[in-house]
C-alpha cells in the first residue's frame, strides 16, 4: 500500500471513530465529509439545539504535498495527542496555525 493510501485510511478511520459520538445536545448528527479526490476531510455537528441552529467543523484535515495538514482539531484531547488503539503510520503531521512545525510521530504498534 502506498504512503498516499494509507494517509487516506488513517483519516478515514479517525473520522468513523469520532463520527460515533454523539453530541448530549437535542437533535444534532455529526456528518463526515469526504473528498478523496482533492484530499480535504472534515467532520462537521449539523442540526438544533432547542431554537438554536448548530452547524462547525469538529476536524478539517487535509492531505498536501505529501504532509497531514491538520487544519482544525476540535476534539478535547487532540487528535495528534491521544493515546488509540489505531495503529498510526509514521507520518508527518502539520499545523497551520503555527509556523510550519512538522514532527514525525513514531509508531504506536
């Protein structure tokens, strides 16, 4: 398997495990939004919350020039940070909102 594929079925499966979760608030859905084709995924709340209208990206990750860009990481522990029993690809990891900081993670198996 090449490195972009396994790029591609590492963020998918962050997606289905917090795609799981539900918010406690009243009728709201977590959606994934996939596209393979550019390389952008992102994991948004849409729905209500009483008269209130809820919708914002929970992540926002994106595949270029051969990095994991995490564009927004919304989640409480950090996706970068949390301990998993995913078994991560020795990757480099980058954050936007900082200067450009890569760091190679080692593997977790």
């Amino acid at each position: 398997m090449d490195k972009l594929t396994q790029y591609r079925n590492y963020i998918r499966a962050i997606l289905e495990e917090y795609s799981c979760y539900r918010p406690s608030y009243e009728d709201v859905d977590v959606e994934q939004i996939v596209d393979t084709v550019h390389d952008h995924y992102q994991l948004v709340t849409v729905g209500w919350n009483d008269q209130e209208r809820i919708h914002g990206s929970l992540l926002h990750i994106d595949i270029k020039a051969g990095k994991i860009w995490i564009q927004h990481d919304g989640t409480e522990e950090g996706i970068a940070n949390r301990p998993s029993s995913l078994v991560y690809p020795k990757v480099i990891l980058c954050w936007p909102f900082t200067p450009l900081i890569a760091v190679n993670l080692p593997s977790l198996r």
